[in-house]
C-alpha cells in the first residue's frame, strides 16, 4: 500500500496502518540514526522515539515524503542527542565495542565476506564520525539514501547551496579518511 | 545501491584526483578507493539485532494502540463549517443582497443609466453589501462571541481569517456581477468603473473593521450595525464633487484606491495582531 493511502486510513481512524509504517521504515530510520550518532545502541533507542513522536503528531501530519517527514524527525533527535549526552564526535565505542565482541567468537565461523562486510561498516562508521554533524547527516541523506540536494535543504532547513557544499566538502573529507592507510589504527 | 547513486558516486569529488601524484598513481589510488567506497556503500545497510527490532516495533505498536485520532477538517471543510455556524439572518441578508444586485444591475441597464447615476448606486449598494458581508467577522466582536465560536479546530485569529476570506469571495461575486451588467454604462471603460466601485469600498472596510474592535462592549452590536450604515453613507461622498468621475481625476483615485488597500492590510495585520496578542480583546 502507498504512503499516500497509509496516512489517509490512519487519520481515518484505522491506527493499525501505523505499525505497518514502523515495519516498512524501520530499518531506514535505525540506520540513519546509527551512522549519525556512531552509536548501535542508542540507535534502537532513537528510531522508536523517531516513531513515537511520528505517532503523537499524525493527526495533524499533511502526507507530502512520509520517509523524509521521519528521517527529519530521525535528524532533530539525532541533534538533541549530540548536545544532550555531550559525546565528543570520535569513534563509538558502543559502535566498536559490539563489533570487537562479537568479531572473536563468530569471526571464525562466519564467512569471509560476512566478515568483510563487517570491517567495511565500522570503517564506514568511523570515518563518517569525523566528520562535522552537518556534513556527515547530508552525507548520508545523499549518499546512502539517494535524496537530491534539494530535498536534503527542504528537510534540514539549510539553503541549497549550503546543503552542496556540504555533501560536497563531506564527501572530500570522507575520501581523505578512507585512503589513508593508518585511519582506523 | 540504485543506477543514480552508482551513476553519482561516479561523478563525485570522491573520484576526483587532488593532489600532483603520477597518472598511473592516481588511476591506482582511484581505483583502490573506488572498490572501497562502493563495498562500504554495500556493506552500510549492516544485519539488525532482530531481538532489540522486535522490542522497539512492540513499544511503537503500544503507542500506536493507544493512540487517539483526532480528526482535522481540511481547508475546505473549514470554510463550509464557518459558513454553516453563520446564523439564517445573516445568510438570508446575503442572499438578499445578492438578488438585489442582480435586480438593481437589470433595472439600471433597462433604464439607460446615466454613467454617473450608475457608478454612484452601485458603489453604494457595494459598500452596505460588503457590510453585511463583513457581519460574519462582525458576530465575533460582539457580545463575547469571540470565544462561543471558537471551534475544537480553529483558533480565534483562523476564523477571522475564514470569515473575511467568505466576505472577500461574496464582494467579488457581487462586484463581478455589478461590473458585469453595469459596466458598460460607464465611457471610461471597465478598469476606471472598477476604481470607482473600490476607492468607498476599501475605505468604508478600513472604518468598519477599525470600529469592530475600537466599540467591544456591551452595546457592541449596535454600535457596529450603525458604524456599518455609516460606513455605508460615506460612500456617497463622490456626489458633492460634480466632476469627481472624469478622467482628469483618475489619478486621484488610483492614489486613493492605493492608500486604501494599504491601510485595509494595516488593518487587518492589527486585527490579526491584537488577537494573537490578547490585550485589547479580553475574551472573557
């Protein structure tokens, strides 16, 4: 079913077509919030409230791009989370620590591209937590989502301009971090 | 990963060459960075911990259980509503109003107006109408109705603007309608006529909005319908200038007409500010 519809029936009233969009966004929203805060746990934490908020305010919610109504709210909290828990934009440890521990028992049974698709999200992760907050979130949302520019400045609020150089200047920086050979010692 | 990002990544800074390395260096260098961004693009979208998924979805299936909808009317419903809480007195003296345009357009034509005569009437009979058009806002100044209207949906400042965006569309139908039959009575062609019929319009309008708030009392309502007729009687001010209508004074009523608008805006701005401020409108 269409977005479109989801929103029509569920402000007609039929709230089960909410838990079909947490379904269908879930994993959209985890992800988001996983890269931006650099932390695995609190990601789950993030995109429940990113749908609780969702839910508290659908009612008055005018269906326009339902994914990126949730990634903006997924960003606001992202935000308040940086300046409410005060962590410094450096390698999670959360991020790290859950790959590290589950990489000794299971690096032997799994196979070698599991593991290497492992390796490349916690580089992925800790190079994108080097990137200033503003570069890395349209980083993402163009990179890793494939929104325009555009669509990036109608949800951050940022001009269009701004929002170029920032995936721009990002992107740069990624690359940098990523051909430097001792970047994750 | 879709074609477009693939195609992006592409065309991306990631790819471009910075430094002064050989050819054959950064060919190697782009094409080692290459690999790796796009397994990384790959491997971005990591497995879940389906357990900590499944205790998130059932918090979120909680709230959504929980939830109460509350529906919101759309715009449109929003006008009709309004225009249905409009009592029968108002709405027959609308109704009233618009037959009488229609009768009073036909009887000029058939009487062969003289151009004058005609501008004046229905300049007049435009500015009670807006009037009464204008009853609706009117209704929410006086005596405390302001907060028996206000609905489960809309605030007090949203339903002013809903009234008057219903009087404004009234004006035009009855100004269309008067310019329509008795236009052409006019020599100086439709644009002048319409002038004509906006200058005691927009200005009777600025009076009558401006007493709607300066007479909130108890006496409210009288005062307003007499501020209406006054409003109305000042219309007829072109009648003691016997050229007032030729077109040497055009531009005199363009200037009129442009002022009049301004302090129409300037007036509802006020309005719209005093309500959202709440002092000089104590609605209990």
């Amino acid at each position: 079913m269409e977005d479109r519809e989801l929103i029509r029936r569920i402000q007609d009233g039929q709230k089960q077509y909410l838990n079909e969009i947490a379904e269908k966004y879930y994993d959209n929203i985890y992800y988001f919030c996983c890269y931006q805060t650099g932390s695995r746990e609190d990601a789950y934490d993030l995109a429940q409230e990113t749908f609780l908020r969702f839910i508290r305010y659908v009612d008055r919610y005018q269906y326009r791009n339902l994914k990126g109504y949730l990634l903006t709210i997924a960003m606001n909290l992202c935000r308040n989370y940086a300046c409410g828990s005060g962590k410094a934009p450096v390698l999670s440890e959360s991020f790290e620590s859950e790959q590290g521990g589950r990489g000794e028992e299971e690096a032997q049974v799994s196979c070698g591209r599991e593991y290497e698709e492992r390796e490349n999200s916690l580089l992925l992760a800790a190079a994108l937590r080097r990137l200033p907050d503003i570069q890395r979130e349209a980083v993402i949302l163009h990179y890793f989502y494939g929104y325009k520019n555009r669509e990036i400045s109608r949800m951050t609020g940022a001009s269009y301009s701004a929002v170029k150089s920032r995936v721009r200047q990002g992107l740069e920086k990624l690359q940098q971090l990523l051909n430097r050979e001792d970047f994750y010692e | 990963m879709n074609e477009k990002m693939k195609k992006e990544k592409m065309e991306s800074p990631l790819n471009e060459p910075k430094d002064c390395r050989t050819e054959h260096n950064l060919a190697e260098t782009a094409e080692i960075s290459d690999r790796r961004i796009q397994s990384l693009q790959e491997a971005w979208r990591f497995q879940l911990d389906e357990s900590k998924k499944n205790r998130s979805l059932a918090v979120i299936r909680q709230a959504a259980e929980t939830k109460q909808i509350r529906q919101y009317p759309s715009f449109r419903e929003n006008l009709w509503n309004q225009f249905c809480f409009l009592p029968w007195k108002c709405r027959a003296a609308q109704g009233g109003m618009l037959l009488a345009a229609m009768l009073l357009a036909g009887w000029l034509n058939s009487q062969h107006a003289d151009g004058r005569d005609s501008i004046i009437v229905c300049s007049v009979f435009l500015v009670f109408a807006g009037n009464i058009c204008l009853s609706g806002v009117a209704r929410l100044f006086s005596w405390h109705m302001a907060e028996l209207e206000q609905t489960l949906y809309l605030n007090l400042k949203q339903m002013v603007c809903i009234r008057m965006l219903e009087a404004g569309i009234l004006d035009l139908v009855i100004l269309s309608l008067l310019a329509g039959m008795t236009g052409r009575l006019n020599s100086l062609g439709t644009g002048a006529y319409l002038l004509y019929m906006l200058v005691p319009f927009l200005w009777s309008d600025v009076l009558y909005l401006h007493m709607l708030t300066a007479f909130r009392n108890g006496a409210a309502g009288y005062r307003q319908i007499s501020a209406g007729i006054l409003c109305g009687l000042l219309a007829f001010f072109p009648v003691f200038f016997e050229h007032a209508y030729e077109a040497a004074y055009l531009p005199w009523w363009r200037g009129l007409g442009l002022a009049g608008a301004v302090l129409l805006a300037a007036e509802i701005y006020g309005i719209l500010g005093k309500i959202e401020g709440g002092d000089s409108l104590c609605l209990n």
